[in-house]
C-alpha cells in the first residue's frame, strides 16, 4: 500500500468518526450561543430552569462526547459498539474522573494512573477503540457462542482499559497540550 492510500484510509476513518456527530455538535453551539445571547439580554435567567435545561443539552455534548465517539469508533474500526461503550462509562465514572481531572493519580493493577481529563475529550477514547478491535478478533475466533456475550466484555475491558488509563489517556492529554499550545502560538 502506497502513502497516499494510507493517508487517504486515515482520513476516511477520522471522517467516520467525526461526520456523524458534527451535526450535533453545531447544533449545542448554537444552542449555547443562543443561550448567552438570551442571558446577557435579560430575556432568560441563568438560574431559570430552562436556561439549565438547554444549557444542559449544549454543554452536554461535549461533556459526553466520549460515548458519541465510542459508537461511532466502533462502527468505523467494526468493534462492538455496546463493549466500546464501557470504555467512557469507566472514563467518566465520577469516582474515577474526579480524582483524575483534580491532578491526582491512582494505582491500577499495579501502575500508577496518571491525571488526564476524559469529559469532552478525542484521543483517547478513539484509541482505546480502535485498540478494542484488535482484542475482539480473537474473542470472537475462540469463544464460543455461549460463552461470547458475557466473557468477551469481561475480556476486552481486562485488556483494553490498563491501555486506556495508562497509555491512551496520557497521550491524548499530552497531545491534546501540544496541540492547543502550538495552535495558540500560531495565532500570535
């Protein structure tokens, strides 16, 4: 395979992922603009229940975007979508993120966790399924029927999230830095 069909097959994947949820994505934009706009005119309060309510849905899918990435990761990477699901739900477990998102770590199976945020975050939830892939093939090679729906999720997330929380997590923090550094440089 040549470059450029590898560069074309990367964009192809990332346009699989993002394109189905950029619609929802400029819609809670728009809803929050509208919204600040609606505040800062004294027509709606901020402590109003309907202010909260679509402030709700606009910050919400952001906050949430790891679980629209998850889904549309695995229908890209032909992961199972309910397993990749699992990935977000321990990302974003208050007990876990808390402690994570206020600059502490943790110890997982012996490592030490370290901080990152993974509300409203890309990278690592992407990686963490595209990884999962890799680690279903053999599931559904040598699991049998039977024993598939339940030990296949118990399996994958044995192997995927160390992955996540050590390695994806962290890169996606660090990359995620450097991206917003030189991005803010090259505006200067």
């Amino acid at each position: 395979m040549n470059q450029n069909s590898k560069g074309k097959k990367i964009l192809n994947a990332i346009s699989g992922i993002f394109l189905p949820i950029i619609n929802l994505i400029t819609a809670a934009s728009i809803i929050k603009s509208i919204l600040i706009l609606l505040a800062a005119g004294d027509i709606i309060s901020k402590d109003g229940g309907t202010y909260r309510i679509f402030y709700a849905v606009s910050d919400g899918v952001f906050f949430f975007m790891p679980f629209m990435l998850a889904i549309t990761s695995a229908r890209q990477f032909k992961a199972d979508p309910f397993i990749a699901m699992m990935i977000p739900f321990a990302c974003l477990y208050p007990a876990v993120s808390d402690i994570l998102e206020n600059g502490n770590n943790f110890q997982f199976l012996c490592f030490t966790v370290p901080p990152a945020v993974y509300h409203s975050s890309v990278i690592p939830v992407v990686l963490a399924v595209g990884f999962l892939h890799f680690v279903e093939i053999p599931c559904d090679k040598w699991l049998s029927e039977a024993l598939k729906g339940f030990l296949k999720p118990i399996l994958s997330m044995i192997i995927v999230l160390p992955f996540t929380f050590l390695i994806f997590g962290p890169a996606g923090t660090w990359i995620g830095a450097f991206l917003q550094k030189h991005s803010l440089l090259s505006m200067n």
